[in-house]
C-alpha cells in the first residue's frame, strides 16, 4: 500500500488520482490541509506558494506519508534536506488560457481581465497596457463562475487545470512562446524520501525524459534568478531531439518594462541550459527588475 499525500482541492485531488491510476499496487489517497490553502481564504494577501507544499512535506518526513503529489509550479527549488523528487510524469498542456474570449486581440478596449497572478498581469499589460487588470483568487470553478456573473470580460487560468477538471473547451490557449508560462506549469512532481524506497521505485517509470529536461532547465532558471512566488518570472522549455529550447520572461507588474530572452541547449543537460539563460537575464538586468516587482507587490 502506498500512501499518496496530496492537497485537498478539487484539482489536487483530480491529478493525484491521475497518479494513484498509474502507480503499480494498492494506493490510498491522504488529503493533507495545507497552511496555503487556509491563508488563501482568509487573507487578500499574496501567498507564498511553498505553504502549498509545507504540511504535505513534513507529512513525509514524518512517514505519515509515502509519496507526494504536486503541481511542479508550487515547489520550491530548494527542497527539504531528506527529500527527493523521484517523478516527473509527462507535462500536461503548459500554456495560459484565455477563457470568454477567443484571443487577447479581440478583447475591447479597456476590458477587464482577472487573474491572480503577477506574471499573468506583468505578461498582459506589456502585450495590452490598455486592459484592466484586476485581482482575481478562489479555485478554478469559483473564477470561472465570477466570468460568467460578468465580473470580468475575460480571465487566465492554466488550460492544464482546465483539461484535468474536464473543461478544457472553456478556455482559448495562450502561446507559450510568446505568453510564457510558469516554470513547471503543467508538470506534476512526485516527491519522495530520499534513498531507496518502494513509493521511489513504483514513481519511477511515470517519469518522462522530455517532461523532466523540461521541468529541470525551468527551475534551474527561476533559481539562478533568485526568484520567489512574488516575482513575474516566465519560463518555459521544450525538446527538439536532443535539443533543448528555453524561453523566459520577467516583468513589472504593471507592464512598463519587461525582458525576454530565448537560447537552445543540448537536452542531456537542462541545468546548464538554465544557468545560462539565468546569466544572460541577470546581465540584462532581470534580478533588479525582480526586486521592484517584489517591492510593488508587496503587501501595505
């Protein structure tokens, strides 16, 4: 019996039990409350995204838990000390999407578009400074029923979460060269303690190549870039062969000034195609623009 620890929304619960279907053996689902989850409902404040992660961590550090499920975009790049990734199944769909309108040009002048991402708003404002941009939060059912209430002309959510609560057809996919995504936007991580074990070795074979050189040179980036859940940072790799192709963006929140840089490497290994990238925004001025984004965002 392996015990899967996962989050207890509706899309948490959606992917770990595409995971339970694919692991070899008897799995029990354990929903695990996370302090991300509860600070999302009490407070407007952003939330640092490793509270979505910390309670489901200490859970199997403690054994309570054998192996863990995560959206790849809500873990840290640093892990606990004792704590592995030991899967990465293929990505989902990675890109944006545009949901109550079929692409962000045929939005009117002025429209209102909600997301609570800052990267989504940094990436919308430097393509249409005209939009407004509001603040949006709750799960993906709870967005999409503010857009049809009219709240909004249109808001972004992930056409990966979309897919896994079967509402794909709700949303109009953003190009991901252009619109870049999160890093690890689509992926799902299976964290594990570290050595060998039996929820380490049935995680194993779920493993894509290209998901993982993927998932690896994105966060290789985000961490040479020092960047934090409250930083605008895009990055987005895919395989060519044995080529890899990474493209990032970082950005203000309100759109003014933004840098985008692009750059292929060999796929064998991710990491130095990250670092490199990571160097060549640094020299063009990314962590600066990452510390005012901060700064603005900041809370009070």
């Amino acid at each position: 019996m392996i015990r899967l620890g996962t989050r207890g929304s509706a899309l948490a619960l959606a992917q770990a039990r595409w995971v339970a279907e694919r692991l070899r053996g008897e799995v029990e689902l354990v929903p695990i409350k996370t302090s991300g989850d509860e600070l999302r409902r009490g407070t407007p404040e952003l939330v640092d995204k490793s509270r979505f992660v910390k309670e489901i961590e200490e859970a199997l550090l403690a054994g309570d838990i054998d192996l863990a499920v995560h959206s790849a975009k809500d873990v840290p790049a640093e892990l606990p000390e004792g704590l592995a990734i030991v899967g990465v199944p293929e990505r989902a769909d990675p890109r944006d999407a545009l949901c109550g309108a079929a692409s962000l040009a045929s939005l009117a002048d002025a429209a209102v578009v909600g997301t609570a991402s800052l990267r989504r708003r940094a990436a919308l404002l430097a393509m249409r400074p005209d939009l407004d941009v509001r603040d949006l939060r709750g799960n993906v059912d709870t967005r999409l029923r503010r857009l049809a209430e009219g709240d909004f002309d249109a808001i972004v959510l992930a056409q990966a979460g979309l897919d896994r609560l079967l509402r794909g057809d709700e949303g109009s996919p953003l190009d991901a060269g252009v619109f870049v995504p999160a890093a690890g936007q689509g992926c799902l991580v299976l964290e594990a303690r570290a050595g060998r074990s039996e929820a380490a070795e049935a995680a194993a074979p779920l493993t894509d190549r290209d998901a993982l050189a993927g998932l690896m040179a994105e966060r290789a980036l985000v961490s040479a870039l020092d960047a934090t859940c409250h930083t605008p940072i895009g990055a987005h790799a895919t395989t060519h062969t044995e080529e890899l192709r990474l493209v990032a963006f970082v950005g203000l929140p309100d759109g003014s000034r933004w840098i985008r840089d692009e750059q292929t490497g060999s796929a064998a290994d991710p990491a130095a195609l990250g670092d490199a990238v990571g160097a060549r925004m640094r020299a063009a001025g990314a962590r600066e623009l990452l510390a005012e984004a901060e700064r603005v965002a900041a809370p009070g």
